[in-house]
C-alpha cells in the first residue's frame, strides 16, 4: 500500500486510493519504480481523483532554477519548483481573467492593436494578427524552438537576448497565414503577457498573484524574470509548488470555479481545453494547453495538459473527474523513454 501524507491544507481534501477507484497495488509498484529509477529523475507525483487528493509523492533528484544547477533535493509539498513551460498555461489563464474584468474585450481583438509604438510592423499579414492566434500558436509568424534551448538558433533565446524582446517578436516574417499552421512559440506567450501589462497596469505576475493565485490560497510562488530586466519570462518562467500546480489543475477540472467561485470564466476554460488547431504529431493545442489522445488497453483517452520542459505536467481529465501533477528535473532530455507519458499510462491501467 502506499502512504499519503495528511493534507494540511482545508481546500484540498485527502482520501483513499481504495476508495477513488484506482488499485492500490498498481500505484504502490509505480511508486517504488520511481523511487529505484526506472522512471529517471522524477520529483513529484501528485494523483486527484474525485474530489480527494488521494496519491502525494515526492522524490529525491537532481534539479535546477531556470538552467542553475541546484543539485539533488528531497523535494517536498512545500518545495519550489520550475514549471517551465506550464507558465504559458497560467498566462492563458491572466487573458481570460482580463476578458472577464472588461480589459480586454475579446481573444478576436488585433495584437497592434495594444502596441501603437510598433505600428511599422503592421503589415505584410501581421495586421491580422488576434490574441486567439497568439492563444494557439497560430500565429503564423517565423519561429524556430526545435532546435535546443542552449543552442543560439533557438528564437526564444534570441527573444530573451535581445533588447527588446516584444520588438522581435512582432517583427518577425509572417510564413504562413495566421490561423493555419500550429508552431510552437514562446514568443506568442511573451506577447499575451505585455498585452495583460499594458490593459491592466500590472505586470502578469503581479497580476496573476493579485486575481488567480490569491483566489486559490497560492501564497509561495516566483517568476523569474528575462535576464537583465525586471520583465517576468512568461513562457517558462513560473515557479510553483506541486500542491499549488494542483490547485490550478482543479480550477480548471471544476471549469473555473474555486470554492464555488468563478476565478476564470467557464467559458474560456472551455475554450482552453478543447483543439482549435491540429499539431504535426496528431495531437491538438486549445489556449496555451496541449490536447493529448492516447490509447490505453485498447480505449481512446483525451487530455488537456499544461506542459513544460523536464516533464511538467498537470493533466486534467474531466470525463474521470482527475487531475494529475508531475514534476522531474530532465530538463532539454527530449529522448527519455520512461517519462510522464508511461507513468500515466500506469496510472490509467490502475483505474478500475
């Protein structure tokens, strides 16, 4: 059997493994594989099913703080953590508030149209640029992060480089038109961001704390900014505990509602969680959230997950009323076998 701490904290309630659903003995053999390595360098697993947080593990690993070495950590529920890219999920999330609070009107309205002092760039299709195409990665716009993050090609890296990060990216060459074609772009992310900074006067940080984190009772958090500047790295550069990565993942199982109150409208979690453009390896991409289909023993699953680099990830899974967190400290490790995607597939052969 595997042993759950008590859940200090009253707005997430702990239960049993036995009682959710899923087998004890699966999650117990998963659990020790991690602990032996099998599955490398994990440092959290966190398992919400049925309104109960009935699995909480952590694990010691070796990590880091945004490429700093931090070496091995016992990780724990009050630890700090990278989320990398999941940032780019809560930023979707500040948009959506901001539609909420009247400051932004519709995720339709045009990019330059919040960014008068580069309105040269208004041209050769970027004109048409709208928030939804920045939401989805759709933009259109020249973008290379294939290529690893500490090689110089890589745009974000030029992004975070250069002395103006939203000038670059709004400059860049349309290549296809907007709507049409999925890349993966942090520097859309960056943009919604600037775009949350100029309509509500705060930063998205300072923002995100105020009217997402404040609501869910997330008080431990930071957001490392782009080097040499006080701008929060929007696309990667979030810090959470695991239990507060949770939270979020609940506020959208429960369509934005956090004790009965809606934080984010219901409307663009929805939005959020469901493909509005297909991605090269046959997955979808909703509002800065993957959409990911997967067989297991024979039947068709659909995720909606936020996702970061080193194998973050919160999943959230309505049709079973779950949401699982994961963090690991595999950061730019692309070719891991035994990663997140194979202890969820254990997890989901547990569930009876």
């Amino acid at each position: 059997m595997v042993n759950i701490g008590v859940c200090q904290k009253p707005d997430i309630v702990s239960g049993a493994l036995s009682s959710s659903g899923i087998d004890p003995n699966t999650i117990a053999v998963l659990v020790d594989s991690i602990e032996r390595g099998f599955y490398p360098n994990r440092h959290s697993l966190l398992i919400f099913k049925n309104n109960k947080l009935v699995l909480e593990k952590y694990f010691k690993g070796k990590d880091e703080r945004w490429g700093e070495d931090l070496g091995i950590r016992q990780h724990s529920d009050t630890s700090l953590h990278d989320m990398r890219s999941v940032s780019k999920s809560i930023v979707s999330a500040c948009i959506g508030i901001a539609i909420a609070q009247g400051k932004i009107k519709s995720v339709d309205e045009k990019i330059f149209d919040f960014f008068k002092e580069y309105q040269q760039f208004r041209k050769e299709g970027r004109e048409q640029l709208t928030i939804r195409h920045f939401l989805t990665m759709s933009s259109g716009l020249k973008w290379n992060e294939n290529v690893p993050y500490d090689n110089p090609e890589n745009s974000e890296i030029q992004m975070s480089r250069s002395s103006d990060p939203a000038m670059y990216v709004l400059s860049q060459p349309i290549i296809h038109a907007p709507g049409k074609v999925w890349n993966y772009n942090g520097g859309t992310t960056e943009i919604l961001a600037r775009i949350i900074e100029k309509t509500t006067g705060r930063n998205v940080y300072t923002f995100a704390k105020e009217f997402l984190f404040a609501p869910l009772g997330i008080s431990n958090s930071y957001w490392t900014s782009i080097p040499g500047t006080n701008t929060p790295a929007a696309a990667s550069g979030l810090r959470l505990t695991s239990r507060d990565a949770l939270k979020f993942g609940i506020l959208y199982l429960q369509n934005g509602k956090w004790n009965g109150k809606e934080v984010v409208p219901e409307q663009f979690v929805k939005e959020s969680l469901i493909s509005h453009i297909n991605r090269p390896d046959g997955g979808g991409y909703g509002f800065q959230f993957w959409i990911v289909p997967e067989t297991i023993n024979g039947k068709m699953h659909t995720w909606p997950a936020a996702v970061g680099n080193g194998d973050q990830r919160i999943i959230i899974d309505q049709k079973n009323k779950m949401v699982v967190v994961m963090t690991a400290g595999n950061y730019n490790l692309w070719d891991i076998k035994y990663n997140s995607g194979f202890i969820l597939r254990r997890i989901y052969s547990a569930i009876k």
